[in-house]
C-alpha cells in the first residue's frame, strides 16, 4: 500500500509559497528502538496524544514554489493612441 504526505505553506510578506508532495511506502516505528524520543519532540502540537511514529520511505517527491502573479500594466494600451 502506497501512502502520502502533502505539505503546504505561505509567506504573506513576500507574497510566494511552496508546496510538497512525499509518496511512498508508510512503515510503524518503535520510537524506543529508534531513539526518536530523544532525536525528536515527543509532545504533539495538537492536543491528541501521540500514539505512533511513522515513517515514509519516498519513491517520489515533487513539489512546487508559488510566486505573486505579474502585475499587469495600470493602463490600458489604447489610452495613448
């Protein structure tokens, strides 16, 4: 079974983004044998405790960085003629 991972985000000042798309295989890890407890922050940033580690192992990767449309010319082409 193939699984995926998307993540996205915005920078409001400078008007860009990206996007990332991670596809691959999911694999169940014992946090203990890994040592992810000490490597990583174990305490979740949501309020539902954490009750498995998971891990992809990617076959794919593709992402893309969002930038501000081109700001069009303030004046009709016909104004001047």
């Amino acid at each position: 079974m193939h699984d995926a991972l998307e993540t996205d985000s915005i920078d409001p000042v400078h008007r860009q983004g990206w996007s990332v798309l991670v596809r691959g295989t999911l694999h169940h890890v014992d946090p203990d044998t890994a040592d992810f407890r000490t490597r990583f922050d174990p305490e979740p940033w949501m309020e539902a405790e954490r009750d498995a580690w998971l891990v992809i192992e990617p076959f794919s990767i593709t992402g893309r960085q969002l930038h501000p449309a081109e700001q069009e010319w303030p004046f009709h082409p016909t104004a001047y003629l």
